[in-house]
C-alpha cells in the first residue's frame, strides 16, 4: 500500500464519526498522523447502511496526503461484511482497523476480501488476549491495538487510575508485537479529553510498553500525543551521546558517564531517537 510507510510511524490515531462526513476535513486538518473514518462505536444501528455509503462517497474527495484508515463493524457479522465488501472501492485507504478481534481466521476473511490492505486489529475481549500470537502473526497485520475499554467491559475487571491491572495485556500486546516483527502497538484512548496530564501520563506509559501509536477521540488530544512521544532534550542528548561513542569505539564495548555501553544499549538510544520528529 501506498502509505504503508506512513502508517507504520504514526503516532496520533484520530477517530471521526463516520455519519459525520462534515468533520472529516477537520480531522484531516487537525495534524493527527492518521484519521479514523468509525463505522462501529460511534455509529447506531440504524445508521450503519447510510453511514457506510456515506463514507465510501466522501473518502475520494478526502486529500490523497492523508493517511486514512476505516474502523469497520466486526468482520463476525453481516454489517462488517458489507463494510469490507464496499470498502473494496477504495483503494485510496492506508488501512482497516478491525475491532473486536479474537482470531487469525477474521483478519483472513478480510485480506481475502481486500488483499494487500494494512490491517489493524483491536485487542477488546479475553478471546482476544488468548489469540493474539496467531493473531500478530497473520498475514498484513501491521501493528495490534489495544482496546482497554471494551476489554474492562469484556472481562468484569475493574481499573485504577493507572490502570496497572491491564498491564499483562499491554505486554503480552509488546511481546506479540516482536515476536512478529510489527511496527510498534497502538495504545488505547484516554477518555477525559480535558486532562492534559492524564493524557501525557496515559501516553508515557504507553512509550514504557514500547508502544508508538495512541488512539485519539478529540483533535485537542492530538498535540499532547505528539508531545509526549518526543523524548526529552536529556534522552536526546544522551541518546545522541551513546552513538557517537559507538562509532568512536567501532562498536566495541565502551564506558560513558561511568557506565559501559555496548549493543543492547545504542539498540535503546536509537529507538529513542526514532521517536523524534
């Protein structure tokens, strides 16, 4: 796909209604590295058929500089069935993100459908969590998200403010993400869309699971995940630091700031430096 590239380094995950189509440009304008066209939570049942065909109207008009990505309706029912089949028009999407997943065998009834098209699964359920090395391991999966909320609802858990309860999933999301080399996780929504530290704190801690991207549900979120993904100035320098080092010593162990440094540490420096924009 085109804006495979794109997708894989985005940072901020913009949602937008998809009965909405007058916010579409908005959210394209609001600097989020991707926008989230929703045919599922943010759309009622009756309003899916209209929705859908709203969408599939509106997206080749949309810029062909913005990185686009369509929320379908869960490929288990009839309604995201025909969202697939329809989106099957629109080769202008850099991806489909697929919520509620629970198996390989969904995201293959999709790339069967939209061959070649960057797939994004939403870890939501128990089921989800159990199946998630085959599901980071099909076929077109470009990185996994995580779905908390709907996974609190799913399983009757219950989380404090630091959501320290859901850190299995978020690391077995980490070690599922490696194992089949994707490009880092997408972390999920921060609900209170005023709260600037607890935007930052919900986003550092994503940056702790190795996570790159971060769910967004209002353009004012988009700058304070931005923001939070950049490493300090000190990382910076210190990341900046560990290179030249390396490549002073031609990659051989060496000491700085009292410390030895080898491999394993300018591999961390340079995954710091990756997240500067």
């Amino acid at each position: 796909m085109t804006h495979f590239s794109s997708l894989d380094s985005a940072r901020s995950f913009l949602f937008v209604p998809g009965n909405r189509p007058e916010r579409f440009l908005k959210a394209i304008d609001s600097g989020a590295d991707v926008v989230i066209v929703d045919l599922e939570d943010s759309v009622p049942l009756q309003g899916k058929d209209a929705a859908r065909s709203g969408v599939c109207q509106a997206l080749p008009m949309l810029p062909t500089s913005a990185c686009l990505v369509v929320r379908i309706n869960s490929p288990e029912t009839s309604i995201g069935l025909q969202d697939v089949q329809a989106l099957a028009a629109c080769p202008q999407l850099a991806g489909l993100m697929v919520p509620k997943c629970e198996s390989a065998q969904t995201l293959q009834t999709v790339s069967t459908r939209l061959p070649g098209l960057s797939l994004l699964p939403i870890i939501e359920s128990a089921a989800g969590y159990l199946a998630l090395p085959q599901i980071a391991l099909s076929p077109n999966v470009s990185r996994l998200v995580v779905g908390h909320i709907d996974f609190l609802a799913d399983t009757g858990m219950v989380c404090s403010h630091d959501q320290r309860e859901l850190d299995a999933l978020r690391f077995q999301v980490a070690m599922c993400t490696r194992a089949g080399q994707l490009a880092p996780a997408v972390d999920g929504v921060t609900v209170s869309v005023d709260d600037e530290a607890a935007l930052r704190a919900d986003t550092e801690r994503a940056v702790r699971f190795g996570m790159g991207g971060k769910l967004c549900i209002h353009p004012r979120q988009v700058p304070g995940v931005h923001a939070a993904f950049r490493p300090l100035a000190a990382e910076q320098d210190w990341a900046q630091r560990v290179l030249a080092a390396m490549t002073a010593s031609e990659g051989s162990a060496v000491q700085l700031d009292g410390k030895m440094i080898d491999t394993p540490v300018l591999l961390q420096a340079q995954r710091i430096l990756s997240r500067v924009r």
